[in-house]
C-alpha cells in the first residue's frame, strides 16, 4: 500500500492510474478506523480497479469548542486495516498541506436549508467545512466513485446534492450502518465512552429499532415515532436529547407523514459525548 | 465542430479524449464572441490536442437590475468564430441544464474580501456566481488548462484563487486584452454603445495609456497614478466612475505603491453601459 502527505504525489499516481484506463474509488475518512470504514473500503474494492482513502481530521468541519484537538487519531492502525481491506494508496496529508499559509478563503456550501437542519443547528459551519475538503478530495482524485457511511445521514444527502448542484462526474456510494454486536453504532467517538457510558449508549439503538417497528407496523404519524423514540432515549439518565427528527431523505425537510424515502435521525449527548444514530424507510 | 447541449454528451466527449490521452483545454464565454474570444482560443489550439469553449450566459452572475435579459447573444456567429479558429466542441446548455428545478443549492464563493473589492462593491454576487459556474464548468470537463482573459483581471485572480484553494488540477491561462485599433478593449458589452458613446468610451484606455507611462517614468504613487487617471477619464461628460483603484494583483488588496504585481483597474459608466479596462505592473 502506498501512502502519500502531498497533493502532488496523489494527484500524480490517480492520474497515471487514469491513463491506464483503471476505475479509482475515494474512501474519505477522519482516521481512527473502525469496521464501519473498513466495510466502505470492502465496497470499494469490489466495484474499483484502485482505491484511495484519505485520512485527515478536517479542521474546517469543527467548530470553536467541539472536538478537534482530541479527535481519536492512530495512523498506524488505520494503515493495517487499510492494508488488510486491500486499499491501494492512504493520502494522509497535514494539515498545512490542506490549507496552506493564510488559510483557504474558497468554500463550497450549500446556501439552502440542508445544512442547518439536524446536526447543523448546533455545528452551524459543520457541512461547509465537510462540502469544502470533500470537493478538493474530488478535484484531487477525480474518482469514479466515493464512498460514504450512511451513519452520516445527513452529510451523504448534502454530498449527493453537491454532487449534483457542482456537476461532478463522481457516483456516491451510501453504506449501510455497521454496529457492534449489542447494537451501538460504530463511530471513532464511541472511544470517549466509559465503560457506563458506554452501556447507556445503546438507548440510541433501541430507539431506532423501536422507531423502525413502528413503521413496520404500519404507524406513519412522524410525531407519535419521534416522540415514542424520545421516551425511549429518556429513559437513560445520562443521555441528553439533541434532537430526533423526521425528514425527507433527499431535503432534509421536516415532514408529518412517513410516506417516500425518510430518514429518522438522532444526536443525543452521553455525558459528554454527541452521538448520532438513524434509519432510513420508504427509499 | 461538434456541438453539444447537455452535461451528459459534454461529459462524455471529453471522457473519451481523456482516455485516448488526449489534453484537453477549457475556453469558458458567455457567448457574442469578439476577437478578445478568439485569442483565447488560439491560445487553447496552441497547446492542447482537443479545446471545448462554452457558450452560457450564466445568470447566477447577474445581479437584480444587471443586464442579464439585455445581455447580447448570437450562436450562429460564435459557432463560425468557433470553428474557424479550430475549437473542436461548443457546450451551449439552457439554464435549465445548468441549472435544474428549484436552482442550485450548491455555492463555491470566496470568503475573504477578493470579490468585495473592486467590482464587488457594486457587483456583491457576480464572483460567486462566477466561481460556481466555473467550477462545474471544471468538474465536467476536467481539463487541463483553462483560459481567461486579462480584461476581466479581478474574476482571473479569484478564480486562481479557486483553484489553488480547491485543489483543482487545472493550470489557469491568462491572456492579454485585446483592443480595437483605437485602443477600446474588446467587449460583448460594447454593442450596448452609440455611436457618440462608443467615442467617449476612448477615456478607458487613455486612462491605462497614461496610468502605464506614469509608472514607466518611474511613478510608484498609486495615489498620484489613480488620481492622474480620474481626471483623464472625468474630461469626457460621458463618463461616471465606478472605480479607479491600484491593488496587489494576487491578493486584491489596496496599495498605497506601485510595487510587486499590481493591476490598476477601473470600471466607468458610459451613458448607461458599464465599461471595465485595466493594466498589470511588476509581474
């Protein structure tokens, strides 16, 4: 596996790689790599002659006083799992490399209401850092295909509106949520759970498989999922509510009905960590 | 001449020369094509095995009141110009193409204060609209070079900015004004002028002919320089200064000395048309 820190070298292997006629699929990811990274690199893999994944913690996509100085980073560890999963090349670039002296004043951002539903009611410039550093990403590697966790919702339903808005020749791949065996969805910040924590947790996951039994059953009043999944999560002494919320999968609108492709998501506190969770029906 | 409407067909011309390996150069327009147009053209052959100009008034530049209705336009002319300086595709989209039900969401602006000065004072969304048309422009065509001209010397320096910014793998071209024998700098927009105005629209280019002695006599002023020019410009009734203003070519930022590289740009209205012509020092 090759591993590269500068633009150039990247942009020079994906281009000769191009000449050559071969595909190159894009795994961007902040790093400390889990199963649900590695299941995207598998994907990846299947269905592109060469694969790319970045591994850089974005400091445009954080905001003052959220988690950017201790987000969980093991280079090493991401290489063996990369390594394993059979992805070609890691670009992993510092931080100066990415934006260089004097900062990038160039943004990509969508100025309708995607981003500040959700999670972007309090990470307000959260997905125009995300738009911003996923477009050079494109530009660099000028990929087939990319790849991307559903468990980041509402960040693949503004990619795939960017995708489209800015004419990027690139398809986006959404994969499934992957979960530990008792339920807890797989992030990098489940690091930051004690071992308490770490059990209260798991309220999100009952929660999304309540608020999926209930579609199940036929309940389509997204008030009455909503409020039953927040009952769930209360339940929980340590966990503190951010938001539960039904919307259109492709808008992100807020709607009363279940009908057409909807995504339930959550972000709820656990002490003092934010995680999100959700599921997605009718798409 | 191949001429084609829709991203897809654009897409796919270029993918095909791209995989032949083939280079390929980008001459974006908005169409009423002059011989400013064509140099840029000649340029593109010059270098590149296959050149793609787009024709497309593009109305996310335009601002409430600005002349996007009024805005001259004849393909048939452009289709000849373009062929007979061996352009080898013209992109001529709709709105609709670009632009799909319910608009564009999707933004890449500038953030810094490089497209509040100069024409931004009282153009505050034409750069943005530029940098987001530009970039699909880049994302369909992926080119290798890309050609602009000097005349419009601020949207050159954002969209250098841009690309530096963004990551793009596009070398971006400038090339020089081209004027009438006269010396009035070749415009679409000097079709608006009488026959009158089209004479006092001479003030533009006295003003850059004395601007650029001053400075060869050894003049480093911007003050002096700047204001030597208002006065040459003020002789003609015909016409209002938006701005005459001497700044750091790569930054755009004021400058009280003609050191480094400098643009020294104006904008004057002539009766009611709104005529822009500049110089560079020291690059």
């Amino acid at each position: 596996m090759i591993v590269v820190t500068t633009q150039e070298e990247l942009r020079s292997y994906v281009r000769k790689w191009h000449k050559e006629g071969l595909s190159v699929g894009l795994v961007p990811t902040m790093g400390y790599l889990h199963e649900g990274h590695a299941s995207l690199v598998d994907r990846a893999v299947a269905s592109c002659d060469r694969v790319v994944a970045s591994v850089f913690v974005n400091p445009t996509q954080f905001g003052p006083g959220e988690d950017l100085q201790a987000y969980p980073r093991d280079f090493e560890h991401d290489c063996e799992l990369l390594e394993a999963h059979g992805c070609d090349l890691v670009f992993h670039p510092e931080v100066s490399e990415m934006y260089p002296v004097g900062g990038t004043a160039t943004f990509v951002e969508l100025l309708n209401d995607m981003p500040k539903q959700l999670c972007g009611v309090t990470r307000p410039i959260h997905f125009r850092g995300v738009c911003t550093v996923v477009s050079k990403l494109f530009n660099l590697v000028n990929p087939d295909k990319a790849f991307f966790g559903q468990k980041d919702a509402q960040q693949l339903s503004i990619i795939r509106r960017m995708v489209s808005d800015l004419s990027y020749g690139v398809e986006i791949v959404g994969c499934p949520i992957v979960r530990d065996e008792d339920g807890l969805a797989k992030s990098s910040r489940n690091t930051y759970l004690s071992a308490e924590e770490r059990q209260e947790a798991l309220v999100l996951s009952r929660a999304v498989r309540l608020g999926e039994k209930m579609y199940k059953d036929g309940e389509r009043s997204a008030f009455k999922v909503v409020e039953a999944m927040k009952a769930e999560i209360s339940k929980s002494s340590l966990a503190c509510i951010d938001y539960v919320s039904a919307v259109n999968l492709d808008t992100l609108e807020a709607i009363e009905t279940l009908e057409g492709p909807v995504l339930v998501a959550m972000a709820v506190y656990i002490g003092k960590t934010r995680l999100i969770d959700n599921f997605i029906v009718g798409a």
